[in-house]
C-alpha cells in the first residue's frame, strides 16, 4: 500500500465514523469545541466524597450523562452494566450514527467490535448481594453489550494492556479487517474508574496530582511545575472498513489508519523505560507500518500525562525519532483537558487525531505557563493552532501503559 | 387438581405484563402474548428468575428452582404468553409441575 515514502506491509483501513464522549462534551461536537477553546473540565469529584484522599479532583463527565444513557439503554440492562459499560455503549452508538452503518451494513456477521478496557470498573464498597455482580464485572461487557445492542454478530472482543488498551485495539481491529474476517469494526475504547477505591489505589502509586489549590491548573502536561496525572472518564469509538467496502457502500471516508505500532518495554510494572527508548521503538514501527518517514508527521498527540517521568521521557524519545524534524513537530497532550481517561486514553486520543486532521485544527495544550526547559519542543501551548492541509496529512497518536505496552497509530488524509 | 380461576389468570397475565413494560421500559400496550422477551424485549432469562420470586411471595409457592430449570428444558418460556401459562401451571401444580403432562 503506498504511503509517501516507503511501503506499508499491511493495507490501511477506512475510518468512517467517530464517537466522543469526555468530561469536556457528551458527544464529538461539543468535545472537540471544547478541546479547540482549551476549557478546563477538572474539578472537585462529585462521584462520591474524596474527603480523606490526598487527591480531590478529576475531570468526570457532565451530569448529564445520565440521561445520555437512559436514552440508550433500558433500565434493565443499564442494571447489568458499569458506568465504563454505558460509556462504551453510548460511545459506540455515536460512532455508528457518525458513520451511518444503519444505511450501509449488509451482513452484520461481518462487523466486528474490539474494545480497550482494564476491567468493567466494577468497585462495589461492601459486602452487599449483587445479582448482576458477575454481568457488571466481566471485563468481556463492554464489546459484548456494543455487538448485542448493534447486532453486530462478527468477532467481538475486549483487550487489555491499561492506558494503550484502545491502541492495542485498533491494532486488532485492524488485523480483521485487512486478514478479510470482517469488512467493518468498532474499535476504540471506554474507561470509567473514578470512584473512591480507584482513586485511592492511583494516590497509593504517587500518579495522580495532589498539591495544587486550583483543580483547573492540575493537570499541565510538560511544564516544568508538573506533578501528576488527573483522572478522567471517557471513550472514543472508531468506525473502521476495509477501503472496498466503505467505496461499494457509499461511506465518507474520514482518514485512513495504519496498523498501530506496537512493543513491550519489559522493563517494570510501573516506571517506564529512561530515556524513552522504548516509546521510541513503538513510534518507529508505527512509521514503518505506515511506510512513512518521520517528516511526514504533521502533528503528534503525546501521551502526556503530565508525569515528571512519561514527558521526559516522552520527549527524550520524540526528538530521537523525529531528528530535526522535532523541532518543527507540533506535540500538544490533550490529558491537559480530558484528564487521564485511563484505558480508554488511546481511544479518545484516536478520535482527536482524526479530528485534528480532518478539520485541520491542533488541540493545545492546556496550562503551560512555565514549559520545561528540559523538554523544549513545539507543545502548542493554551491556544489551538491552524494548520494548511499539506502540513498535515499525516498524524500520529501516542499511547503508553503502566506495564511497559506501548501502542502508536497513525493516521492519513485520504488520497 | 382444578385448573387456575380466569380471575387468579388475569392477574398473573397482569403483573407479568407489568414486570415487562417496566422493566424493558416499554409501553405495556405494545405487549403480546406472541411478544419474544429475548428478541422484542432485549429482555434476559434471569428475568424469569424475578419474576418466580415475586410469584412464589404472593402465592406462596414452594417451587425449587430446579425443578423449574429441568421444566423450561422441556418447554421454554420464549415469549410473554408462554410465561403467562407457565406461571399459571406452576400456581396450579407447585413443584409437582415435573411430573405432570402439560
């Protein structure tokens, strides 16, 4: 498959509909609105009484999304789900619409969905009898519950390797689809883990940000006062196709995905790798699927936690790949504004990089008053920045996971 | 053994229409005997679990749920009106409903 500078070995698939659900907007509009003005989402927990904590605050979605999911979901089986379930399931359902597949799809044993998850985000606070106990924590759920309320009857299936899980995803996905086993899937990922034991168990690994007096500055990937990762909840859902089908069924192609890079740094449960070597290694491999060379990438959605360790290293490793061209790269990390939406971080960062290509718009980065000397790269700081449409044909997303797996997609302009 | 009264029929009939429009929100008016609690319903067979409990209260019946999962092997309860009959048979015949030639 041609790319502009070498050959991929794997064909690129379609994306042709998109799904968004943060802290910042229930859906893809007011998300992406939200991302484009720099808002700030971060605030007190409402979820449930943080007192005690040494962390208070998180970016929870609106309250709203609880109507959200009455309109999708019936009673009975919102029952039977997890919040992080709901949020898959009406994720995904925008992500259909967004592509049209109820007009378009003809045999639904060839549509797949492969969901990013750490678990279902089941975290009861006693001993009390739950008779859907074993539904609501079957870390299975949420692709299960997409392809029952689809009926979509292809391969279904939810993986697992933390915050990279959506990339991890897209790469199945991708495998499906390209192998000829599916002609469509929904791939991406939701996450909901804000809850007091969840919170409690990220305050026990030192993650989360914990010392400053105004939640809205928290979260302040690559500034040198950084200090944590601030939690949130999400999901980004991606309709892809194989390239024939969504031509033979009329469908707006909105970029092309290559297969995802991906590596395991086999280094430590909880620290990455020094020097982002690495990161690195995923972001090369991703170039090589892609047949691409790394001035070819117009914008980069970091990781960017906002960890002392993941943006240092980060950039270490953004400046080995991309060489010169690091210095002209624009790097923004939108966790400054959705928060860290855990295992569906890939997920949601997937559907940004698309919009970011499609409308020809960079999300910045949010509360980057003092950038890090020690990093130094073009992190699009507070304003979102305009690009022309041969500046940006190509954009990459980065994804890494406590464990060491690491995941990073590309996506293309269409030809 | 006497069957069930049309009156003590009509308020099963009831209370599982009932159990089902609120429970799968939906309007009790678009509920049928024909409706399938599976595929009209995205309902689930736990359900049928629920509804046993509420029944077992109001008419003290004493059926384990063995002898129901060994009888719905045999007749499954797929739709609205196979619960209703179901229901009606196990006020009528309690835990001997195995032995008995429905």
């Amino acid at each position: 498959m041609p790319g502009e500078s070498g050959a991929a070995r794997v064909p690129r698939v379609a994306v042709t509909g998109l799904g968004l659900v943060t802290g910042l907007g229930l859906e893809l509009e007011s998300s992406w609105r939200g991302l484009l003005e720099g808002r700030n989402a971060t605030a007190r927990f409402r979820a449930f009484d943080p007192t005690g904590l040494a962390c208070t605050f998180g970016v929870e979605l609106p309250p709203e999304v609880e109507a959200l999911f009455a309109a999708h979901i019936k009673p009975r089986q919102r029952a039977q789900m997890t919040r992080g379930t709901m949020l898959a399931c009406a994720t995904a359902q925008q992500a259909a619409q967004h592509a049209r597949l109820e007009e378009r799809l003809g045999d639904r044993a060839r549509v797949g969905v492969v969901l990013g998850a750490t678990g279902t985000g089941y975290a009861p606070r006693d001993g009390a009898l739950d008779e859907h106990r074993i539904l609501r924590n079957m870390a299975s759920a949420s692709a299960a519950w997409v392809s029952l309320k689809g009926k979509f009857q292809g391969p279904s299936c939810v993986v697992s390797t933390a915050c990279s899980s959506g990339a991890y995803a897209l790469h199945a996905a991708q495998l499906l689809l390209t192998t000829g086993q599916c002609d469509v899937v929904l791939a991406g990922a939701a996450d909901s883990a804000i809850s007091y034991l969840d919170v409690q168990g990220f305050c026990s690994l030192m993650a989360l940000c914990e010392d400053v007096p105004d939640p809205a500055l928290a979260s302040r990937p690559f500034d040198l006062h950084r200090s944590g990762f601030v939690i949130g909840e999400g999901g980004g859902v991606l309709v892809l196709e194989t390239r024939e089908h969504a031509r033979r069924t009329g469908a707006r192609v909105l970029a092309e995905l290559s297969l995802p890079g991906l590596c395991c740094e086999g280094y430590n449960i909880i620290s990455p790798e020094p020097g982002g070597l690495s990161m690195a290694r995923a972001m090369r491999l991703a170039l090589e699927n892609a047949g691409l060379q790394p001035a070819d990438i117009g914008y980069l959605n970091a990781h960017g936690t906002s960890t002392q360790l993941n943006d240092l290293y980060e950039t270490q490793a953004i400046r080995a790949v991309f060489g010169e061209h690091a210095a002209r790269l624009p790097v923004s990390s939108t966790k400054s504004m959705t928060g860290h939406c855990l295992s569906a971080a890939a997920g949601v960062e997937a559907v940004i990089s698309v919009m970011a290509l499609v409308e020809g718009w960079l999300p910045p980065t949010r509360n980057l008053a003092e950038p890090d000397p020690a990093l130094g790269l073009d992190f699009i700081p507070g304003r979102a920045r305009r690009v022309a449409p041969e500046e940006l044909r190509h954009v990459m997303s980065n994804s890494f996971a406590f464990g060491g797996q690491n995941g990073v997609c590309i996506f293309s302009r269409c030809p | 053994m006497n069957p069930v009264e049309p009156k003590t029929l009509g308020e099963i009939r009831d209370l599982v229409l009932d159990y089902f429009a609120d429970e799968c929100d939906i309007d009790r008016g678009t509920i049928s005997d024909e409706t399938d609690i599976i595929r009209d319903l995205e309902g689930d067979s736990l359900m049928l679990l629920a509804l046993l409990e509420m029944f077992r209260k109001k008419y003290g019946l004493t059926v384990e749920l063995k002898s129901l999962g060994k009888h719905l092997m045999k007749r499954p309860a797929r739709t609205v009106g196979q619960v209703v009959s179901l229901t009606a048979e196990l006020v009528r015949h309690g835990n001997d409903i195995l032995s008995v030639e429905l």
